[in-house]
C-alpha cells in the first residue's frame, strides 16, 4: 500500500481554504498512485479552534467540509482530522475524531482517548474521550488509528491511566497511524521522536505519524512528520516548518536513518522566523514597525523580522530621548542599513517635555524616578501605535523573556506590540541568535552585542544595576518557570539565596503587567500566555 | 447533630491567613456547641489556585496547612477542602477533596468526580476524577460529601456521563454536604438554587450547601450558601458577599421558605462593589484614580469604586481635549464634587500638539484620522499612569462590555487599567445602574446619563455615528457571546441582517484589543477574558 503524508498549513476556521488543500492533496495523491493519504489532527478546521468549538455553526461548517472531501476520496481513502459531534445524549458535545473517508463516503471515525489538559492544551475543554478501542481495516491492512497524545501515555509529570495502543494490540494491527498537532519548542524534537520510536519498538508495528504544520498567533507548529520503521529507525522524516507531500510504500523495503537533532538555536531561530512570516501572512498584513533601541533585543526582532517579511517591509523607529547614547542612535542606522529597513528618527524630548508640564502642577518637585522613566517608554508606545495606525504597519513587540519574567519592561510601554517576537526567548538566547544571525556577515553591528544592556531611561543606567547578570537570572528564572522549582531547589542547583528569592520575587510581583502582554511565539516547554495561568490576586510568593 | 457552615473569604495562596480563619472558625463552632463545622472548596489555598497548583511546594504548604488545621479538632470535625496528592501512580497528580478532619487528625478524604472544565473552570487540567463511591459517617450520620460540580451533573449544553449522587444513594445516606466555590453571575443565582434544589427533592435528603465567598480578581464569588430541605425548601440562606458563620441543627424542626429572587441590577450593583473592594483590599492597595470623561461609563466606575474604597481614595483625573464639550467637564467636575473625589484638571491640548509636531515629518500632511483619535486617548492614558506611578494610586479602566466587543476602544489608551469594573456590562445595564445609584439622590448628574454617548475625539463625533442603536446592539452581542448564536439565528429573533453582520463582524476584529484587555470582573455568564478563547489568527467570522 502507497500512503500519502501530507503534512500541510491550516488556518483556523477558513473551511474554505483548508478543504481546497486537502482535496487537492487527495488528488495528487491518487495521481500518484497512492491509496490512502493521512492528513493531520482537525485538519479540517485547524488545530487549536478553541472555543470556536462552542459555536454550532462552526461545527456545522466541520461537517459540511467533510462531506465535500469525502466526494474527492474516489479510488482512494483519506483520515482527515475533524471535530465530530458526540450522539450519545451524555457526555461532551464532541469528539476529536480521526474520519476515515473512503470512494465518496464518510466510513469510519476513530475517537481520540487521551485529551491532553495541560500547558497550553485544553482539549477536555470540548472532547468527550474514547473509551471503545478498535483498528481499522485500511486496503486490507489492519490499523491502529490514533490521534496525537494518544501516544503520550506517559508524560513526564504524570501517567494516563488509559494507554491506546495497549488496547488496540489485542486487535493485531499491523500498522500505527498517528494524527497530530504537536507544537514546537526548542527542547522537545528529540522527546517527541523517542516516544514514537518507543511505541514503534515496544508494538513491533511501523508508525506513520503526520503532524501539523503552520502558527496560529502563538503556537508554531514544526511539522517534521515520520515515518518510523517497526525498530525504531527512520524510514522518512518530513521538513520542519514548511508544507510537504510525500510518500511511503508500505510494500517496499524502508530506508534506515537514525534521529539527528537539529542545533538548538538553529531549530529556535526557524521557528520565530516562521512563526512571525505564518502570522503575517494569516492576517494579511505585509508591513511591520517597531521601535528601534539601538539595543540588542530590538536588534535580534528587526533582524528576524526582517527574514520573514522582507527587509523593506520593516520600518525602524529610532526614538531617541535625553538619556539615549550617540552610540544607540549610530548603532542603530547602522543596523536598518544592514537589513534594508527604512527608518525614522523621532526624538521625544519635546513630548516628555510636554508631559512633564502637564504633569509639574500635581508632582511639584517631586524627584524623577519610575514615573519619568515610563512616560520615556510610554511616548514611544503612542508614537508608535500612531504611525501603525496611520500607515498600517503592524507594531511587533521586541521584549525578551528575562525581563518580561522580572517586569523590567513598562506596561503600555515596550510591551506594546500586536505580537512579541522573542517574549519565550531569555536574554542569554538573545545574544546566541544575534550570533547566529551575524554568522555570515555582520548584520547586527557587533557594538550592539558587546555594550552592557541598558534600557537609558535615566542618565547611566545599566541592567545590572537591577539585575543579576543574565546568565544567572535566566538559570533561576528557567528552573522557577519552566521547571517550578521552589526556591530551596533552586538554591540546592548553586544559586545565591538572596539573589534567587530576589529574582522570584520579581516574577511573583509582575503578573499583572504579563496577564496584558501581547501574544508571545511559544518556542520553550513553558510560555507565558495561554500555557502558564497564575492567580493574580495571590499571596503565594515562594 | 448541630452543624456550622462557614462561609468565608479566603485569599489564593495565603496559608497563614486562610488557616487562621479556619481555626478560629472551628474553636467559634466548638464553643457554640457544634459537633461539625464545614468549609467550602479548596479553602486551605482559596479557589482557584490555577497553575500554582504545578508547583509542588505549593502542594506542601497546602498538606502542611491542613495539619495544623486538623490539630484545632479536637471535640469536633471539620470538612475542609483542599488538594490532595493521588498516591495511584497512573493518573493526574491531584484530588480535588473534601478532608475530613477529628479529634485532631486528617481520617479521610473524599475527592471531587465532576471536574468543570469549560468557561472560567479548568479543573481537569489539573485534577484526578473520583471513580470510588462511598459514604461517610460522621458523628453516626451516614452523609454524602460531594464537591461544587458533583451536583451539576447536568448542564446546559451537556450531561456528564457520571451521576455521583445516583451512585451515592446506594449506601442509603441521610445527608447531602456540598462544599463549593461556585462564581457570582447576575443570571446564575435562581438556577443555582434549584438545582440544589431538585438534587434534595429527587435523593430525599436535605443539603447542605457551602459557597465560597470572596473575589479573586476577575471571578466574584457570592456566597449565598444554603441549608435545603427533603421538600426544596430553604431551612437557612447566608449572606451575599459577605463572610458569616452560621448553624443548623439537623434534629430541630427546620424553617421552610421559598427562594427569594433577587433584582438583577441590585446584585448586579453589590457584585461590582465587592469585587473592588475585594480586589483592593486583597491587593494592599487603598488609592484608586481614573480618567473622568464626563460620559457615563467613568461616571458609573467613578460611583462604583466611591462606594467600594470611598470617595476620599478616588481620584478624578479630567483631561479635556479640544474636542471635549463644556459640558463634559462641568458634569465631571459636579460627580467628583457629588462623590467626595478629589479631582486634577490636565489640558492634553499641549501634550497632543507635541506628538503631532513629532509626528508631521512622518506623516505629512494626511487628514486626522484613527490615528490622531487614538493619540489622545493613548496621552490620556500616559497621564494617568504617570499618576500611578509617581503617587501610587491604582489606574482601574472604565470601558463597558459592549465597547470591548465592538472594539470601540483604543488599545495602550482608555483599555488600560489594572483590573476592568464594568467590562462585562453591557451599555443598556450601564445605565441601568446609574439609575440605581440615583435611585436616593442624584450622584450622577442627569447630564451625564441623559445626553447622547460620545467619545468625543473628533468634532461632533457620537457613537451613534457608527454604532446601532445600544438597545440593538446590546442584544446581538448576548446572543453570539453569551448564546454562541450565528448570524441567522439572530436575525431569526428579529434582527436586521446587515446590522447583525456588521455588528459580529466587528466583535470578531477586535479580538487582538481585547486579549491585551486588563482583568474583567465578571458578573455575566460569559465575560470576556479567562473564560473566553478565541483564536486571534482565524478567519471564522460568523
């Protein structure tokens, strides 16, 4: 048997566009000579619909969608994601059903059994799990349908109690199929092939396993679809980041690969170049600004940003004030002639002026301090949305982990942006994808690099003065956030108490500014955003 | 048996203050004879700890709590709520459960087997379901525990697929305990009551009922806990939004009265009041500020926050613009007087020249536009945090839900604020409170709730210009947010096509604004924020 893997770009909710593709992923496929084509996880809608799923109509869409693509299945059979309303009167509404089309019809529907509810999954939210285990005769060929996370019986922080392919093995099956939409981050390409190639071995069965590619706002979607051969090596592994269609023949003898993991940075540096261009080109929007600091941050976004949309669609705005270096001015020209970026200087001395009168008659002579320093960062927000809504360039946002963690950003401020380009990345890998990105040539003026990180909202301010060096936050910050260590644990990894409860603190202390942050590209195990809620009325601290 | 039920207000993740109250609780019931005392869900951490509960140190803190708590019991037992550690090694790491606490030691837990988890409720995203049935006697009574959902088997839009009382009746129970934290919403509390009601009625028992009471940011919780009858009707019913220990003794003749309804917009009003005071109180903050348009929406805040903190800690900030009417400020000025606010009249004609003279390189000579409209509100917005910054007063935002779902809004402008008051109140019910806060004396000048809404950021401008009528449009959005309605079903109620496309489509394009939206106290069966995801990159549009 000829399979098909078409690991394709949904957007969520266009049933018209999505139903385009996969029907004419069917009938290339059918040129081709194969028999079944497997496409991803709720293709038919795009994965995560979130509560578009609590509409009627949007699942009536689902449904009329399937019809029409199950017309295109002559001569060949299709699994193609898709909600599927529960008939049962109890239970949730829905199912997250594998639909197996077949010569013009609708056939068969596999549920799926284990609905990840964590992080930032909330499928219990709509589903209604599997409990009734079967394969599916697929051309003669008995198969083991499953659906994502139905493979991921044992997560690292807990186990399900049901296990799937445990349950199908009493069926024989000759084959595992995998329908997924298995987000991206930087840490996970290996675990997700180790857990695949585990079930592989552990079953004696070859995986064919078709994962989702594309972003939708804040999740990326890596694609690097596999076909993983009965031992555990790689029969074909499909691209990251990009749409492609191929072929296996279960029939022929498989090719044997091992698994290479890609370089980290590399793999995080495709992923934020492909989550901005996905969110671009889903939106419809061709031009962006931001605001250019002269900074590393904003230096490492305009480069990005510039990769994905094309150096001329990205417009630098150089606001300079009082406290702003020559060198942060020079810098970046610098940097938007390097990547072909038009830009403008507006200084806002003037403007901060005007506040300032504005405000003196209630301050008085009350000293400068935060309030002063976040009209800085405010004006520039105001100018910057002004341009965006004038011109229509989109703003995108250049904070970084670090500091979005500790609050070392001004709300309405330089947290401005229609989405933040590296608000999962921390400031130590800030400074490895400005490397990456100077690897062949010196876009980032290596000034930018080198100088100490300021925000110069004040005369002579450094980020050390507030902050423990980067590479010591990001430690504590990685091992409180991502691994939610207390503050004991982290002292027992070799950091200083004080500096650890200090930093801590800091994150505790800045909810509230996150909880109104722009959506963030989530490339790590844990983002904030959707994936990390936390009280903000609290009084947990440690 | 002479039972106490406490209705308190805990604080998420306060340990030492939650069983503080707890233990003082107990020792108050053990002095008025009673021989068991019970608690409302997770009140050892307050509900809804959200991803605090990741973090096991939390979980420590929260076993360590209850084992102080337990040490209070000697001579009674007390029912408390809190997570517990599921020992099983398959399955989510936590209970949700009802301890129960004697004579000084832990010697049982029931656990929670309806897990909520849709609107704001994510529980399964976190805790294990109960599959184990089973009674508990206490003090020789054979009584069913069950926690908040267990009695909610069926909803709305589904049934769960277990009856946890139906399996508990088989053990013959003479009592129903219900320990709950069940969220305030101005259409919920009638519902609520019967189907508490019918749960008695049906397993021939009486229940007895006890609700959190407190806010928690966004989620108000009411209170309102009961003592119901075999026959449905109410032997005793606590207070709304406020904490009381009270007492019931199972083998006294019982009172019987009928549930009392109460106004809408009455409860909507103490709601709103609450969850200010709460949120401030929680929050250590005692100062508030807010922008003092003149228009109704500041003004409704304005009376709201007055009543909720005092008049004294509100401070009114006017900031007329060129385009601001006499009349505005004259209103404005008599409510801050009417309210007892202290209020700061600040120009922004000076501040708004300045970005326009930074601004008229860029953008030569193009008509005003959004982009100047939004500069003024983005100014206002500057201002106002400045305020906060510099004199520590706490910026609260003033748009009403029915502006937040068109997008009548400006973003980083008059959307800031730390926590939203009216978000989740439709235009129709603004006014509907102001009259109610009219209702002695005219706090509100007529003006203000008389003349026709305008933004007032071009000459002449009000939202009439682009809006439908609020009565129309108020009842389009109910019927998509609230009931999930599509375009024809609403026109099938009777609404003008094009009018209902525009108005959904609108609410559509704004999701971006409202994802950057600050916490949104929700008094409605559907707020905006936490309980509400919809993706940003979509193209679902009705």
């Amino acid at each position: 048997m000829k399979i098909a893997l078409a690991q394709l770009n949904y957007t969520i909710g266009d049933f018209a566009g999505n139903s385009a593709k996969i029907i004419n992923a069917i009938e290339q496929a059918r040129t081709n000579g194969a028999s079944l084509i497997v496409f991803s996880e709720l293709a038919v809608c795009g994965y995560p619909p979130d509560d578009l799923l609590d509409y009627p109509h949007f699942i009536k869409h689902c449904e009329d969608a399937l019809i029409e693509i199950a017309k295109a299945t002559i001569g060949i059979t299709a699994i193609v994601g898709c909600p599927v309303i529960n008939s049962h009167p109890k239970g949730r509404r829905l199912y997250n059903a594998a639909c197996v089309l077949s010569n013009g019809v609708h056939i068969d529907s596999i549920y799926k059994t284990l609905l990840p509810t964590y992080d930032v999954f909330s499928e219990a939210r709509y589903f209604q799990s599997n409990e009734n285990f079967r394969t599916v005769a697929i051309n003669g060929v008995n198969t083991a349908i499953t659906i994502c996370e139905d493979l991921w019986d044992e997560m690292d922080f807990f186990s399900y109690t049901q296990d799937p392919l445990k349950n199908l093995s009493v069926f024989k099956p000759e084959l595992i199929i995998n329908i997924s939409a298995s987000p991206f981050n930087a840490d996970k390409e290996k675990t997700r092939y180790e857990i695949l190639r585990n079930q592989a071995i552990n079953f004696k069965m070859p995986l064919l396993y078709v994962n989702q590619v594309g972003a939708h706002t804040d999740l990326i979607f890596d694609g690097n679809s596999l076909f993983i051969n009965a031992d555990g090596s790689i029969a074909k592994q499909l691209k990251s980041f990009d749409e492609e269609l191929t072929y296996v023949d279960l029939n022929s003898v498989q090719m044997k690969s091992n698994f290479e993991e890609k370089e980290r940075i590399e793999q995080l540096h495709k992923a934020l170049v492909f989550g901005i261009k996905d969110y671009f080109s889903k939106m419809g929007f061709t031009k962006a600004i931001l605001g250019s600091s002269g900074g590393i941050d904003s230096a490492v976004v305009q480069a990005l940003m510039s990769e994905a949309i094309g150096g001329e669609n990205v417009t630098a705005i150089l606001m300079p004030s009082q406290f702003s270096s020559d060198g942060s001015i020079t810098d970046a020209l610098a940097l938007s002639k390097n990547l072909n970026n038009p830009s403008h200087i507006i200084p806002i001395k003037s403007i901060f002026d005007s506040f300032d009168a504005a405000l003196k008659p209630i301050f008085n002579n009350l000293p400068f301090n935060v309030a002063e320093e976040n009209i800085q960062a405010r004006s520039r927000a105001v100018l910057l949305m002004a341009y965006s809504n004038k011109l229509g360039a989109i703003l995108v946002n250049t904070s970084n982990k670090s500091e979005m963690s500790v609050g070392y950003t001004t709300l309405y401020g330089d947290m401005c942006g229609s989405i933040s380009v590296i608000g999962d990345v921390y400031k130590t890998d800030v400074f490895a994808l400005a490397k990456r990105i100077n690897a062949n040539r010196e876009l980032i003026p290596i000034d930018i690099i080198e100088k100490a990180p300021s925000a110069e909202l004040r005369p002579d301010q450094k980020d050390s003065d507030n902050l423990p060096p980067y590479d010591i936050l990001d430690g504590i910050l990685k091992s409180y956030i991502e691994e939610q260590l207390s503050v004991s644990d982290i002292v027992a990894l070799g950091y200083e108490k004080e500096t650890v409860e200090r930093s801590i603190k800091m994150v505790n202390n800045n909810e509230y500014k996150r909880f109104q942050a722009p959506p963030i590209l989530r490339v790590s195990s844990k983002a904030y955003g959707r994936g990390r809620v936390i009280p903000l009325v609290a009084k947990f601290k440690n």
